[in-house]
C-alpha cells in the first residue's frame, strides 16, 4: 500500500512518501501530513466518520482485481477454519 504526495493526473508526477504493508497506519498518516491515499471503499467509509477525513472518487481509474484466501496445506481439512473461508465467501459475493 502507497501513500502519494500528488495525483498522477492531470501531467503530475507521482511521488511515493510511504509503503506499508497494511492499511493500519493510514489513518494516523491521513490526519497528521498533507498525503492521500487510494483504499477500498469499505475502509474509506468507515475512517471517513472515524478519523474525520473525507473520501472522493480517484482521480484515474483502477481495474478491478481478484482476492485469493490462502492457508496452509495442512488446514485443508480444518473445520473451523473451512467454515470461515465459506461465510467470506458469502459475504464477498453478498450472500
């Protein structure tokens, strides 16, 4: 995950300032430094209340891309854990 300084629309350059791995630290950066950032939706929702911040539409389009749940062989037959991939697998196709 990025955090840029500029858009790169409309003949601006992209400068990366940050990379984490996860969006935990977002919020804090969000709230302390002139940056943004792209996330999804969900969480764009949820901080916009939160961490008072306010969420556009980007400013380029981004393609849509697919999520993978991934375990360890050896939980392959894991019944608690075969329960929960099913239920996010509901929940994402909105079951």
């Amino acid at each position: 995950m990025k955090l840029t300084a500029s858009s790169p629309a409309g003949g601006l350059a992209r400068r990366v300032r940050f990379a984490t791995q996860n969006f935990s630290t977002f919020p804090l950066l969000l709230t302390t430094l002139p940056l943004f950032a792209t996330v999804p939706q969900g969480l764009a929702q949820r901080w916009q209340a939160q961490y008072a911040l306010r969420a556009d539409a980007p400013p380029v389009a981004y393609p849509e891309f697919t999520l993978c749940i991934l375990r360890h062989k050896r939980r392959a037959q894991d019944p608690a854990l075969n329960w929960l991939v099913t239920k996010l697998k509901q929940a994402m196709r909105g079951q």
